[in-house]
C-alpha cells in the first residue's frame, strides 16, 4: 500500500451509514506501512515528541495486539497496544488509535478500543487498560478518570484525560506509581 489516501470510490461509500467496520491483527503486507502513514496523517509531526510515544520508545508495543480496522476489505484505522506496568499491576496502555479522516464516524475507532482491550484483558495477563484521551469518547466505553496525579508519565500530561478500564473499578483511583515494564513471571 503506497498511500493512505482512500481511492475517490471509496471516499464516497465511507459516507454511507450502511458502511460497517471490521477488525482483523495487523499482520498483512502493506499494514506496517498504511499505520505509519495513518499516524503521521492523524498525529502530525508533533507525534514522536509526545510523553506516550516515549513510553512506546521504552517498552516494544505487543504486535500480537495491533489491529486494523477495515471497511469492506479497505483499511481504515489501527490501534497499539503497549505492555506496562504501574505500582506493581500489569496493564497496557492503548494507542495510538487512528481512524482515517475519510472513515470516521462510522464506528472504527470505538470497535478498535473494545477490541483490543477485551483481548489483552482476555489473557489474564493485565490487570487494566490505560490511555490518555477524551473523556467523552471513551468513558462511554467504560473507561473511567483515574485519580489526578497518581500515574506518573515520563513527560508533561494533562491528569484530567488519563483514563483506565479494569474489571475491578476500584483500580481507577487507586493505581499509582511510575509507568515500569510488565513484570515477567
């Protein structure tokens, strides 16, 4: 895939609400290269000085869990997922997640973020899934604002927007620490 631009069809058929994303691991020719250039279009240059592509730099994302979104075979979103952890608690921490600015609004990125969380949790590795990003488009998910401060990033952060999802709810205000390496048994 040399670029990320969707072909003029497919711009049209993205705006049709009848249009139903899938999801399916990033392991097919092309995919490396369709999420670099998604991020780049997504994120902008700005993207390698943020502190969560810092964690990214610390601890390999897992490539079992990087997901493509695709619209009727067309790819059109992806999401990472990175092992962590924090205060002695296993996780991961989701993103980047990016939908292609032709295909958003019809639910790609929501169905990466319960995708990929509902695997990585699935393993019983990880105890919750931790991101930094607006309120309103994940807490509808289930994410939930953990307590101001008690995550420490390696670099600036707005507290207000790093968000958690675990089975045990309680996790949200009680997790604290730096972000370290998933502790292997």
């Amino acid at each position: 895939m040399s670029s990320v631009s969707a072909p003029p069809a497919a711009t049209a058929l993205a705006a049709s609400p009848a249009r139903v994303p899938t999801v399916r691991p990033a392991t097919q020719a092309g995919d490396d290269e369709f999420i670099d250039e998604l991020q780049a279009i997504a994120f902008g240059p700005g993207r390698f000085a943020r502190t969560a592509f810092r964690i990214r730099e610390r601890f390999p994302i897992d490539m079992s869990l990087s997901l493509i979104a695709e619209v009727d075979g067309t790819p059109c979103g992806s999401v990472w997922m990175t092992p962590i952890s924090i205060g002695g608690f296993n996780g991961y921490m989701l993103g980047p997640l990016a939908t292609h600015p032709d295909f958003r609004k019809l639910g790609a990125g929501k169905l990466l973020a319960r995708e990929v969380s509902s695997r990585a949790l699935a393993r019983g590795e990880g105890k919750f899934v931790m991101l930094v990003g607006d309120r309103d488009y994940y807490c509808p998910l289930g994410w939930e604002p953990t307590t101001l401060g008690n995550i420490e990033f390696p670099g600036p952060v707005d507290p207000t927007r790093v968000l958690l999802l675990a089975e045990d709810k309680s996790l949200a205000t009680t997790l604290a620490g730096p972000i370290e390496a998933f502790i292997q048994d």
